[in-house]
C-alpha cells in the first residue's frame, strides 16, 4: 500500500468513502521550517459505529505500544468492524527517530502537558494541536505509554474522571479490559495530563495505558496492549464477541514525586510495584566517587508507581520547569 502525504489542511477531504484500510502521513510545516509528520492508518468498516483512536509513541522510547499498534493494523479487518478505527503508531516521530527520551528533542517540551490550540506556539504546541485536529472526531481514545529506558515502570491504567458521568463511565469501561492489576481513576485536574482534559472537554472518553519498563518491548507488554485494544473495540461493540475482564484493583490516592535538589548519581532501593511505608528507605544518591549526598526516604506509605533505575540525575536541567532529570521515584500515596 503506497503512503499519501497529506497537509493537515487537507485532512478532512482526503480519506477514502468506501470501507477499507487506508494510510496517510500528516503533515504540517512550523514557523521554524521544522516539519511534523504524524503517520495515520484508517481502517472503515463495513457496518456504521463510532469511532476510535489508538494512539502510542508520544514519548518516542515507549516502544511496547507502538508495535501493538502497528499490530492493529493489520489485525482489524474492514468486514469484521462497525464504524471505524483510526490508529497513530508513533505520533512523535522526530523524536522516535532521533531514539530520543520524554521531552521534544525540538523545544524541550513534556508534550502530555501541552493543551491544543496553540499553533502559533513552539514546534511541541503545534504538534500537539495537529494531533487534536487528526482525533477530535473520535468518540473514544487509548494512548499506550511505557517506561523509557531510564524508567522502571508498573503496569496499569489512569482514567481521567472529569466531565459528564457518562463520559467517565464510558472511559472506566476502555480500561477494563487491560490486564493489569491496577486502573486508577484520576479525579485531580492537576494530576490529568492537558491532552486528556481537552479530549474530555470535546466529549472524548479517554484512558492512557502504562505498561512495559526500560524502553524494552516484551512480547508480554505488547500483548497487553494489544489484548486490550481489542477487549475495548469489543466494549464499545466495533468488533463482535465478549470483551475480556482480567480481575483488576481501583487504586485511590494521591500522585507525589520524589526529585532530586541536587545532581549525583543515584542508588535505588525499591522495585516498581511494591508497597513503601512512611520512612521506610528508599535509595540514596552520591557523588561521583560514591559518597553519599542525600538518603532518600517515603513520606508516606505509597505505592511505588515507577522509578529512574537509571543513575543519571542532572538536578539543573529543568527545562520549562519539568523534572524529568531530576526525578527520583514517582508515588501514589495511598488512602487508607
């Protein structure tokens, strides 16, 4: 199938009316020259329905989702499905291709905190509004995520609960067919990424899905996106059959973060998963010849959602005030 580039302008005209799989890379030129390329794969079924997106790759190192998605493409076929299915294999593909790490490799940016609508801003602002204009007629969307190479990550799924009941139930119920032990309805607009919240205000149920560590796509975490994928198609009736339900836990708690003030080389003591109580020591960082600067201990009993397994910790790099590498461990403290 040859790809067709596409303007974003352009988009809305430019998809097939009959039933089928179709290819397309978006694209968009910033005021800077730079280029954004999105590649997406359209899939219309054979039978009315609404309509999905799954998305990956907006952090470029999470790679178990990207090749789930690349897997859907192939998986769903145009007569099995009603309504239709868009899907993003890699939405930052200048930095998938630069093997880059969180932040835009353009502007520094965290994009899951840009809210769309600012086209005239840096290259990450732009990107971010051409991604809302590819999805904004999707009644559903599934954002698969990972740990990066200096991330040892749990596996679970936040579900953003703002808006209309119904539209939180209806992205409760995409996320019920993940196996994973945990799904953790956010109700704190501050712990929502902006991208989530504008999904929500334009009437779009939405999770993003967490799972696979270290940047290393397992056939295990890659099944587990794409197991749920289609367990959520399956939910929302595009394909036909019984939607899994892995026994899964609600968490309820608070997000913190634990960041370092100074830069060293960092010794964790915690694995992704376990449980911490208040106090209880959590690693320590050092100097380059390994004295100890700083020990590191939990405030409160949490469980540990992931940590930087990773030594590096560059206490002034901070771009846009984002401690990505400065960041220690990342914690749900728990209510009891």
């Amino acid at each position: 199938m040859e790809t067709r580039l596409v303007d974003i302008e352009q988009l809305a005209w430019s998809w097939s009316e009959d039933p089928g799989l179709e290819e397309l890379l978006v694209t968009r030129t910033h005021s800077s020259g730079e280029e954004i390329e999105i590649p997406v794969a359209r899939i219309k079924g054979t039978r009315p329905g609404p309509t999905m997106t799954v998305m990956s790759g907006m952090h470029a190192g999470e790679y178990s989702g990207i090749l789930a998605a690349q897997k859907l493409i192939t998986a769903v076929a145009p007569d099995e499905l009603s309504g239709t299915l868009l899907i993003i294999p890699v939405m930052s593909t200048r930095a998938f291709m630069e093997r880059n790490m969180q932040l835009s490799p353009v502007d520094q940016k965290e994009v899951h905190f840009i809210r769309p609508g600012n086209p005239e801003g840096t290259y990450s602002d732009m990107l971010m509004d051409t991604l809302f204009d590819v999805v904004k007629e999707s009644d559903f969307l599934i954002d698969s995520h990972a740990g990066e190479m200096a991330q040892s990550l749990m596996s679970w799924v936040p579900v953003p609960m703002r808006g209309a009941n119904e539209l939180s139930g209806q992205s409760l119920e995409l996320a019920r067919g993940f196996d994973v032990e945990y799904v953790e309805p956010r109700y704190d607009l501050e712990s929502i990424p902006a991208f989530c919240v504008a999904l929500l205000n334009a009437g779009i149920a939405n999770i993003w899905v967490e799972c696979g560590k270290n940047g290393v796509p397992t056939e295990a975490d890659t099944a587990t996106h794409f197991d749920g994928y289609i367990a959520a198609l399956q939910t929302v009736k595009m394909l036909s059959g019984d939607a899994a339900r892995p026994r899964q836990q609600l968490l309820k708690g608070t997000r913190s973060q634990i960041n370092s003030g100074q830069s060293g080389v960092w010794h964790p003591a915690v694995k992704e998963g376990e449980i911490v109580e208040e106090g209880q020591y959590l690693g320590k960082l050092t100097d380059y010849f390994g004295n100890t600067l700083e020990e590191i201990h939990s405030p409160t009993r949490s469980l540990v959602l992931y940590y930087w397994s990773n030594p590096v910790i560059n206490a002034d790099r901070t771009p846009y005030g984002y401690n990505w590498h400065n960041g220690l461990i990342s914690l749900l403290d728990l209510e009891e």
